[in-house]
C-alpha cells in the first residue's frame, strides 16, 4: 500500500514528460463485450473515467501528437508497414476532451 502511494505520487510526471510516449486505448476491439466482464469491473467509456481523462490532460500539457497515442485509433486488418504509418494513425484526434462532471 505505501509503495503504492509513492508511486501514485509520481505519475503526473510520468504522464506529463516531454520524452515519454503516452499509449492511449479510447475504445474497445469489436469483439469486447461489456457484458462478459466479471462482476465489479470498470467498463465505463474511457473519457467517462476520471482517471484517464486526468492521464489525457497531464499529457496534452507537453507531449507533441506523435507522444500521445491512441490505439485505439488501429484498424482491425490494417497491417501498418512502417512505424511512421501506425503513428499517424494513432496520433490524430487528439486527447482533448471536457472533464467528466463531478459525483
């Protein structure tokens, strides 16, 4: 629990670095079913969460496009040939969106 808590402590540095990659997954694959998910799991949409909008924000602070990346953004039966080609697709949109309301 403490290691925890020291860790938690760090994270909006890990997030908000200009030299680390944010991966992103804002939507769930075709195939994952909210209903099939244990009892008690988190299966809010992702902007939904409060968390991970406060992870989207702390990165948009200094993080150019190609360091925030959305993977959801991958197509199903696309095969990216270049690393490039991946980022681009992952990189657009952005990850700005309004906080969730409070409660």
């Amino acid at each position: 629990n403490a290691l925890f808590k020291q860790g938690v402590g760090c994270l909006g540095t890990l997030y908000s670095h200009q030299r680390t990659t944010m991966l992103r997954l804002t939507t769930f694959p075709r195939t994952y079913k909210k209903k099939d998910q244990p009892e008690g799991a988190n299966v809010s949409d992702y902007f939904d969460r409060g968390w991970c909008f406060s992870e989207s924000a702390l990165s948009s602070l200094t993080k150019g496009c190609g360091n925030s990346l959305d993977i959801g953004r991958m197509r199903e039966g696309k095969e990216y040939d270049r690393p490039y080609a991946l980022i681009a697709e992952c990189a657009t949109g952005g990850g700005g969106r309004r906080p969730p309301p409070p409660g």
